[in-house]
C-alpha cells in the first residue's frame, strides 16, 4: 500500500508518541450527531499535535486498518476528545 505524505506524517507522529483525537464542533449547516440520547449539529474534527488532520487523511488510515481506535479518554461533552487512536501492527509494518 503506498500511503501520502500526510497520512505517512500521521503514522510517524503516532509512533513518536503524539496523540491523535477526534473531537466535534458546532457546524449549523450540514451533519445531526447523536450524543448519549441528545441530537446535536456538529462536525467531526481530528487533531494531532495542534493542526487538524484531514478527513480523508484518517478515513484511509481507518480503513485500511493502520490506526485503531484507542481507550476512552474524554467525556460525554461535544467539545472534549471524544476518541483517540493509536496505529495498528499492520501500521507499523507497512511505515
């Protein structure tokens, strides 16, 4: 599998230790999410070490199995990490 230079930047900083989380903000326009029972506009977010990594970026680490979600680390509110990751033995083997 050959990985961009953006998704291979995300690998490297995951093996260096830096975390990975995804979290939502408040978007009016475009997506419902459903958070313990209360229906809230937001969009998801995915930031590592301070600069948002693109959706697209994470939806092909996700789903070609390099990166697996992590331990809960957040609480239920929309505005704190919801979920971090943490890159996979296939991950590392392919980096």
């Amino acid at each position: 599998m050959r990985l961009s230079r953006a998704q291979r930047e995300v690998l490297k900083n995951l093996m260096d230790g830096k975390p990975l989380v995804e979290y939502m903000t408040p978007d009016h326009s475009q997506l419902f999410f459903r958070t313990l029972g209360d229906k809230v506009r937001a969009k998801l977010n995915f930031m590592q070490d301070g600069k948002r990594v693109g959706y697209r970026t994470f939806w092909v680490l996700f789903k070609h199995n390099l990166i697996t979600q992590n331990k809960y680390k957040g609480t239920p509110s929309p505005q704190d990490a919801l979920t971090g990751y943490k890159i996979t033995q296939r991950g590392w083997e392919i980096l």
